[in-house]
C-alpha cells in the first residue's frame, strides 16, 4: 500500500506511482484503495509498513464509507483477512491496512443493507478474500451496483469476504497493460509486487 513519499508528498496517481516502485517490472497490479477526505488523506484506518497513519474512524455520516458495516483489509505477513469495524485488533505483524465500506460480504453472506433493484450504477472496485484464504481484487468493466458486483464476486471468483474501495473514479493497472489516464487523484494505492 502507498500513500506518500518520505518527503509527505502524495504520490496521486498509479503513473506516478509506477514510474517511482516499477523499475524492474515487479508490480503485478495496482488500483487505488479506498476513500479520502477533503483533505486528500485516508478517511479511515491506514497503515503502511508496520506504521499507522491514520486512526480507525468509527464514527457516523453520509456515504458509502458509513454504510454499516465497515471493514479493514489489512496483510500480516503471507496472511490477508477483512474484518468488521468492531473486530479489527491492532498488532505489530499487520504490515498494512486500510479501512473502508461497506463490507458487501461476510462470510458468503451479501450485506443485507444492499438490494438487488437499487438504481445507483458506477464503476466499482473492492478487494476479497477467497475460499483459499487468497485476495482477489475486482473493478467492474463497467457501470454495477453494490449487489450486482457482489453476486459477481461470489459466483465468478468465490469470494466469500468483499470489502467496496471506490467507485467513480477507480482504476487498475495490470502488468503488461496499459497506465489508465486518471481525472482525479488518489489517495492510497494498492499493488501486488512480485517478491525478489
């Protein structure tokens, strides 16, 4: 996960990003990686490299992010998980972590607060987590709503945990493709890197 050089600059965009991490071709995919404030800093739990820069917001408002309930996919070692809100312990072996919402699915459940029939239609992307224990990171090709991208999720690619990231604005790159033009910043960025 990416936020920030070590100068405090925010890096913004997966063109910027790239040219500063991907020298040896060693990222495999990137996409941003949840929601921010109107300051541009995460608006929930962000932790990068063992660091926490940001608290766990618990608190209520409009949006997708307050859609309960929240979650936090976080990687402690060759392990990744998503939890509800309410049971994200901190520990020294989570090396990053972001916050976001809501969770569209827990346990091969989908979120009971999304509905089939909701007209709200835009270009999503989440992170889950498989039947494996795997992450399987997801952007629609094309304008879905919540249940819909879900129901995809959990048939298609056997998702049984799925965290919402972002929606309008979101994009991907995969290695061997091509950077996608951005028309806004991002905030956190998340890429899976090959190791060695």
């Amino acid at each position: 996960m990416y936020w920030q050089k070590a100068n405090g600059e925010a890096w913004g965009t997966l063109h910027a990003l790239l040219a500063d991490i991907n020298s040896q071709g060693q990222v495999q995919m990137a996409m941003n990686g949840g929601i921010y404030d109107e300051s541009y800093a995460p608006l929930g739990l962000y932790i990068e490299n063992g660091q926490q820069k940001v608290a766990l917001n618990l608190a209520s408002g409009e949006g997708n992010f307050f859609i309960r309930p929240g979650g936090v996919f976080y990687v402690a070692g060759d392990k990744v998980g998503i939890v509800r809100l309410d049971a994200f312990k901190t520990s020294k072996e989570i090396q990053f972590a972001v916050q976001s919402g809501p969770m569209l699915m827990e346990n091969g459940v989908i979120n009971p607060r999304i509905h089939p029939n909701v007209a709200s239609s835009k270009i999503r992307n989440g992170v889950g987590i498989n039947k494996h224990g795997n992450a399987v990171f997801l952007l629609s090709q094309q304008a879905t709503n919540f249940y819909d991208f879900a129901c995809y999720a959990k048939a298609k690619l056997n998702v049984e945990q799925l965290l919402y990231l972002d929606g309008t604005i979101s994009h991907m790159y995969m290695k061997g493709g091509a950077i996608p033009w951005q028309r806004y910043p991002f905030v956190t960025m998340i890429s899976v890197e090959r190791k060695g």
